[in-house]
C-alpha cells in the first residue's frame, strides 16, 4: 500500500509525526493509501517555505523592474545625445 508524504519546498518530506490516515475510494470503500497527518511542525515548515519562496519572487520582481528603469534610463540618454 502507497504511503503519501506531504509535498513542502519543492520536496517530497515525511512528516514530522507518525500518525496515518488511511485515504478511501468512496465507490468501493477500499483503502487504497495512507497518508501523513500533519502536525503544527509540518506547518511551520511549510508556512516558513511559502514566506521564502515569496521573498525570493519579490526580489526577482524588483531586479527585473531595476533592470527595465536601467533600460529606459539608458534609451532615454541615447535619444538625448541625437
């Protein structure tokens, strides 16, 4: 029987506690896997990856737009100099 991991970070990861729950096809009412009952730990863990991963999209943002003002600026020059 599959036993199913919580997916956080970008990773497959087990939890940091050792409950299962048995996951049921309602049609037949046969358990067909088992998964991680998550905990306030495998939260946090999740809860601190999506901050991450949220500070890391906005610098990438923000170098991008850097970049496009660097763009501009330097057009804006090149057309000075006509």
């Amino acid at each position: 029987m599959k036993k199913y991991q919580h997916y956080i970070n970008g990773e497959w990861i087990d939890s940091t506690g050792n409950e299962l729950i048995a996951v049921v096809n309602p049609a037949t009412e046969e358990v067909i896997g088992k998964i991680a009952m998550g905990n306030s730990q495998d939260v946090d863990k999740a809860v601190a990856a999506e901050k991450a991963d949220r500070n890391n999209s906005e610098k990438a943002n923000q170098e991008k737009i850097n970049e496009a003002i660097d763009t501009i600026e330097l057009s804006r020059m090149e057309v000075s100099d006509l």
